[in-house]
C-alpha cells in the first residue's frame, strides 16, 4: 500500500473536492502527506506591462498562505510543505522524487477540445510520473 502520497494542487476553489479525496486515501493507507503548489514563471516582459515590480513574489506568498490553510486542514507540517517555482509538470515529478512519494494525487479540470487536445498539467505530471498518479475529476 501507499507510504507517502503527494497532493499537488491548484488552490482553486475546486480544490475542496480533491482535498476529499485526499482525506479518505490518507485514512485508508495511513501514509504520510506531503503537499506542493507549483507557480509558473511570469515572462520577463510582464513585470514591465503591469507596473508591479515583484509579482511573482506577491504570487508565492499568496500559495503559501494558501497551502498552509490546506496543511493545517489536512494536518501536514511545514517541512512537507513545497512552494515551487518553474515549470509544474518537472517540479512535482523533482519533488516526488526527493521525498520519496509512491502516489501523487491531483485534480483534472476536465477539459475538452484544444485544451484536451494539447494537454493539461494532470495529464502531463501523468506521463511523466516515475510512481502512481491518481487523477481526481472535479465535478462539472
């Protein structure tokens, strides 16, 4: 059985339903938690655009107050708590690797068309996982 799962997350208003989830596998495999939010890079030519010098900052520190809610709800140290920033898809798979994560979890915003067609994160963290990935359909 799973000895320590990942939950990667979003921090959309969905999340609620995959935290859920999370809470009954957790129960049922009795596995360590560890949580990771990944904020992508902003292009250098965006600061320049929006008149605001350290958004990226502000952004990081916004998925950090927002994971330690969920780490507190879901009873998850600090220490297994992981604010990255760089490209989602290599950052989950570095992370699950270094923490030695059997399962990663998250949530697919089922989407369709062009969207589908080109991939979503859930697919590509999918793909490229060296462990379990259990994706979570969120609810239309």
């Amino acid at each position: 059985m799973y000895k320590h799962i990942l939950l990667a997350t979003d921090l959309s208003d969905e999340s609620e339903y995959v935290l859920k989830k999370v809470r009954s596998m957790r129960g049922f495999t009795g596995a360590k938690l560890s949580l990771i939010h990944v904020v992508e890079p902003m292009p250098g030519y965006s600061y320049a655009y929006l008149g605001i010098e350290d958004i990226e900052g502000q952004l990081i520190e916004e998925a950090r107050t927002a994971l330690a809610k969920i780490g507190q709800s879901l009873e998850v140290d600090k220490k297994d708590q992981w604010i990255e920033v760089g490209p989602t898809k290599s950052k989950i798979h570095a992370i699950a690797a270094e923490i030695g994560a059997d399962l990663i979890i998250c949530g697919s915003h089922g989407r369709h068309g062009l969207s589908l067609l080109l991939g979503s994160t859930a697919n590509a963290i999918l793909h490229g996982a060296k462990c379990d990935v259990l994706v979570v359909r969120l609810p239309e």
